[in-house]
C-alpha cells in the first residue's frame, strides 16, 4: 500500500537480496507524509512532493 515496485525482469534469475535496513523516526515520518499527501507521480521509486 503506497509502495511501488517494479517487476524484476524475467531474464535475470530472481536473487533474494533482502537485508535489514533501519530507518530513523524522522525520515519514516517524512516518507508517511510525503505517501499521504498523494503525490500522483512517482519515479523508479522515487516519491516526489
């Protein structure tokens, strides 16, 4: 919800790069209020607003 991803491509093998990342309270304040405001353009991720 609110978060966009692209599809990986189909001729890489799928490689499961998770890691765990923290984020401060801040920046996950900012990233809420920015996913909020509807900011109808995103790119590669990317919120813009």
């Amino acid at each position: 919800a609110g978060l966009s991803q692209a599809p990986p491509s189909t001729d890489a093998p799928v490689v499961d790069t998770a890691e765990q990342v923290y984020i401060s309270s801040l920046a996950l304040l900012k990233m809420l209020k920015h996913g909020r405001a509807g900011v109808p353009m995103e790119v590669m991720g990317l919120m813009l607003g």
